[in-house]
C-alpha cells in the first residue's frame, strides 16, 4: 500500500511540475489498489466484530464487493480471488445463505488455483465443503475439507490445519465415526499446541465436551 501511495505521489509531480499528464492513469490505477487494500482490510476487522457479537453490519459485504470490483479492473487475480472469498463468506456465514455464497466461492477457487495462492484456495475450498454439508453431501464435503487441510500443510500454516481437522472430526461424529473423530482432535490438538493456537484449543475442547470425549 505505501508502495501505491508513493506511486500516485510521484505521477502528480511528474504531471504538475513535468507536465506529464499521460502519468495520470498509472496514479489512479495505484489509488485503486489503495482502496481495493483498504476495504477488504476493513471489512476483515468489521467480520472480525461480528464473530464477537453476532451483529451483522451490511457495510461489510459493501467493502468486499468493492475490493472485489476494484482488483478485478486492476487485473490482479489474485486480490480479486480473496476478496471474492470474503464475499462467500460474508453470505455463507453472516447471511446464512450457501446459495448466494456459491458463485462467489467458486470464482474464489478458480482464481486461487489460477495464480498458486493456496491460502486463499484452502479457505475457499474448506467454506465449499461446508456448503456441501449444508446441501446434504457428506461425502463431497469431507473431500474438499480434506483438499483444504492439504494445502495447509503445504503451507506450513498450522493454526489452519488445528482448524480443518476439527471441522473433520465435527463430520466423522456427525457420521457415528467416533474414534476417528477423537483421532482427529488428537492430531488437531498437538498442531494448535505447538503453533500457540489458543483460540483453535478451545473449539477443540468445546468439541470433545460436544461427542463426550474424555481423551
């Protein structure tokens, strides 16, 4: 961002003291990227308030289609990709419509895929998988959480991976598979501990509370 702003910054002088007024596009297209960085990071912070309080604020998905829109005139895929992930989301999770968040999520993949940004891919497969679930595909489920938890590891973002095997345990119990679904909070346990997953340890405890599981 401070990368863009400088750029704007030296295309007005170009154009102001130079007399260069073809330096004008480039100074709008870094102001966009500005604001296309500005409002998916303020829409994170405003989803991050609502998993506190459970209000929803329309200004979110606001922002996210705008970042969306602005990284999508820019060419930058890869924005346009996580920012297209946040609009699933925000429809998936705060609107608790997986029809609406389909498309969005979708395109989110696609354009991960297409550039190798596997963080945005895992998120974006992982809430594809929930919407399977939501759809009554167990199976189709398990598959995409599994592709998320994979792409993590490959990443090496452990508290990401703590988290994809809890939303796996959470499938083997709903499937009766109980010592797979305590296998997997084991596994889920030790990766939070050693990446100081604190937030993950607790949904892990929540969850063997949940299918009454001693270990």
């Amino acid at each position: 961002m401070d990368d863009r702003l400088e750029t704007s910054r030296r295309r007005y002088e170009q154009a102001m003291f130079g007399g260069d007024l073809s330096v004008l596009p480039d100074a709008d297209r870094a102001l966009d990227g500005v604001e296309a960085d500005l409002a998916l990071a303020r829409g994170m912070i405003v989803h991050a308030r609502f998993l506190d309080q459970r209000v929803a604020d329309p200004a979110e998905l606001t922002l996210f289609e705008r970042a969306a829109d602005l990284y999508a005139r820019l060419g930058d895929q890869r924005g346009e990709g996580e920012a297209l992930f946040w609009v699933g989301l925000y429809h998936q999770v705060v609107a608790g419509d997986h029809e609406a968040a389909l498309p969005p999520l979708r395109r989110s993949y696609e354009l991960a895929g297409s550039v190798d940004d596997r963080l945005t891919g895992s998120y974006a497969v992982r809430h594809l998988g929930f919407a399977d679930l939501a759809a009554g595909d167990p199976v189709g489920a398990r598959a995409k959480l599994e592709e998320s938890v994979e792409l993590r590891r490959r990443l090496g973002f452990g508290p990401g991976v703590a988290a994809g095997l809890v939303a796996l345990a959470h499938l083997a119990a709903d499937e009766g598979r109980r010592p797979d679904a305590s296998a997997l909070l084991d596994e889920a346990a030790a990766v939070a501990r050693a990446c100081a997953a604190d937030g993950v340890l607790r949904w892990i405890d929540q969850a063997r509370e949940q299918f009454g599981d001693d270990s």
